[in-house]
C-alpha cells in the first residue's frame, strides 16, 4: 500500500489536502509550505503521520459501524467484538515488549521514552486496578451493550487469520529494533484516537434504550481514551522521537516500523470488513 521511504510523495498529497483546509489550518499549511524546505521539520511529518493513521482508521467496517450500527446483527456483532478483543487486549503486552527493548539496548537519550512508555502501560494496565485495565473496560463496554441491544452477551469467536497476522507479526516488530519498534508505536497511538471515535459514534447510536447507570459501562471504556489520555500518548512521542532520529538509518527504520504496522493495522480492518459485512444478518 505505501511504499516505505516515499515521503516526498506523501508530503505533496499532504500539501494538496493541506490548501483545502480550514483558516486554521491555512495557517499551519502556510508553516508547512515553508517548512518544505527542510523535508526532517518533526511537526510537519508527525502530521502527515497522523494522517496517514487516520485514513487506515476511517476505514469500511468503522464507518459502516459508526453509521449503521443499529442495523448490526448479532452475529456481525460478536465478529466484531471478539476480533476488536483479540487485537486491543494484547496493546499493553506489545507496550512491555517495547520497552524492555528499549532497556536492553538502552542509548542515553531514551530515558524520556522510557518514561512514557511506562506511563502508557501504567493507563493500559489500570494504574494497579486490573479492574480498570483497558482490556478489561472494553471487555465490560462490550457486553453491556450486547445485553442491552441484543439480549445476550457476544459470542466469543475465533480471532480471523488477520486479526492473527496483525498479533504475531506485531508482536515481532515490537520486539525487533527500537527505532522500527518506535515507528509502529507512533501508528499505534496515532491510530488509536480515530479508531476509537468511531466505535464509540456507533455505540452512542443506541444510547436511549440503556440506563445512566448501564450507559456508564458501555462508555467508561471510550471515556477513559477520550479524554486526553489518547491524545497524551500520540503527543508525547510527537514530543521526544523525533531528536532521536538523528541518522538517515535510524529514520529508515523508524519509517520502516510505522509502514509495517500500518499495513497491518490495513490488513486486519479488510479482513474484518469482510467477515462482518459479507455476512447475510
Ligand atoms: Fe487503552
Ligand atoms: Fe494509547
């Protein structure tokens, strides 16, 4: 899908999309404009990173979910549901394989992400309360909503080749090299604000048939993400990778990470739109 290390190419579309913007962002194209000069400029391409992410994240099953969710069976749920789990669960375990990565081939300079890594895994995990742990939260967020909308808690499925692919070859980028470990650590977290926009809009669309009560499990989940504390995590990278990116090989892999990860996170939402979507309610 992307070829890696095309970022000039990349930087023109960002550029194109970039003068249709709004008076707000005439302005921050204006500064891109500029800073094209300097192809490194870190804001510059932490946007167009982000974009990149968000276009992955605005993808057929989360648009069809965050538009037409109420026309969701319970099967197309529970696919839904079950591979969602498979792949938001293990966040916390790719977080703790990077970071001891990071200890292993420790370099002066990566104690402040060092920091934050342990941060993101001290959220993900609850901060000490395994009742708070986000995988628990959408595990709970889940199965009230099932209850509510369709009677029964979802049916755990078997995770789809995808969604397995998207796991296991995580789980070796993440304990590969630290600077591809830290590219796909940027598409994680940048990925992650839009992805959860999107379940949580399709979720919202039925609000009205559950309690306040019964309405806090389904979005104490999303709550907890869209507060802030998604954003922290995207904005905290934006804050240290870059200086780190000191060679043309540590930005090579760094690139490398962030497309691999990228086609991942692709293939997985192809896989479940076609498991979800294809299926006859
Ligand atoms: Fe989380
Ligand atoms: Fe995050």
């Amino acid at each position: 899908m992307i070829k890696n290390g095309d970022y000039w190419m990349r930087a023109v579309r960002f550029l194109d999309a970039a003068r249709s913007w709004s008076v707000h962002d005439i302005r921050f194209s204006e500064e891109v404009i500029v800073l094209d000069e300097n192809m490194t400029t870190p804001n510059r391409t932490f946007r167009e990173l982000s974009d990149v992410s968000r276009a992955v994240a605005s993808n057929h099953l989360l648009i069809d979910w965050s538009e037409n969710s109420e026309q969701w069976s319970f099967h197309q749920y529970s696919i839904y549901v079950s591979n969602m789990a498979f792949r938001l669960g293990p966040t916390v375990a790719r977080l703790r394989l990077g970071l001891e990565l990071l200890k292993n081939n420790f370099e002066s300079d990566f104690q402040e992400l060092i920091d934050a890594f342990e941060h993101n895994i001290s959220d993900e995990a609850g901060n000490g309360d395994a009742k708070k742990s986000h995988a628990h939260l959408f595990l709970k967020s889940s199965r009230t909503y099932s209850v509510g909308v369709y009677g029964f808690e979802f049916q755990r499925t078997s995770p789809l080749d995808t969604t397995a692919t998207l796991h296991a070859e995580s789980m070796k980028i993440f304990s590969s090299n630290p600077y591809v470990m830290l590219g796909a650590t940027v598409a994680q977290e940048t990925h992650a604000l839009p992805q959860l926009e999107h379940m949580f809009k399709g979720a919202s669309r039925k609000r009205d048939i559950f309690s306040d009560e019964q309405w806090h499990d389904v979005s104490h989940f999303y709550d907890v993400h869209l507060d802030g504390t998604e954003l922290r995590h995207a904005e905290d990278l934006n804050d240290i990778v870059w200086s780190l990116l000191n060679t043309r090989e540590k930005e090579n892999k760094f690139n490398d990470g962030f497309d691999s990860f990228i086609e991942l996170q692709s293939g997985y939402w192809a896989g479940l739109a076609s498991a979800v979507l294809d299926r006859k309610p």
